[in-house]
C-alpha cells in the first residue's frame, strides 16, 4: 500500500507502538487517559492512510490530512498529561513529541 512508504506514517505507527508498551504500565487510576491517548493515535495513523489513499478529490484528501494531524496534537497534549502525572519521564516525551512533530510537517507537506 502506498501509504506505508510515506516516512509520516512509518513515523506515527513507531510513535503507536511506543505509546502502547508505555500506557500498558500506567496505574489503573489513568485508564481514560491511556484510551484517550491510544484513540488518538490511531485516529492520526488511519487519517493519514485514508486521505492517501483518496485519489478523487484534493480538498478530501487534504481534510483527512487534517484530521490527522488534530490528532497528533491531541497525542501531544495526551503525552503533556503524562509527563505532567508522572507517567512518563521528561526525555520520553520529548522524544515522542519530537517524532510527532516530524510527522505533522511531512503530513502538512503533502499534495
């Protein structure tokens, strides 16, 4: 599939994978942040593969490139939270944002 070669998406599927082993540990007490945390960065990853794969519209494929990219600001904020609780260490989230950040600007980059 075309979208797996795009370095945003093989960015946000990386992030995913981190997000999930990190939530996993998280006390019991920060379930809802954890699926909130977990939604949206599905909800990052899923946009960006259906708005790739739009061939029909521009304005479509750019309103799901959007979508995405909201999401990854949730993931952001979601990681901010975190941090903030104690549920992650500062030189994780800064990691994890910084892949984030990289995915947004390839994904606004798009055609």
């Amino acid at each position: 599939m075309n979208h797996e070669k795009l370095e945003c998406y093989q960015r946000l599927v990386f992030v995913a994978e981190e997000i999930a082993k990190r939530v996993a540990k998280w006390p019991r007490g920060f379930s809802y942040l954890a699926d909130q945390t977990k939604r949206a960065v599905i909800s990052a990853v899923l946009n960006l593969s259906e708005g790739n794969g739009k061939r029909s519209s521009s304005a479509e494929r750019k309103r799901f490139f959007q979508i995405s990219m909201g999401s990854i600001s949730e993931v952001s904020a979601c990681i901010d939270l975190a941090r903030t609780f104690g549920l992650i260490k500062r030189h994780e989230s800064e990691s994890l944002k910084s892949f984030l950040k990289l995915a947004y600007v390839k994904i606004n980059a798009l055609p």
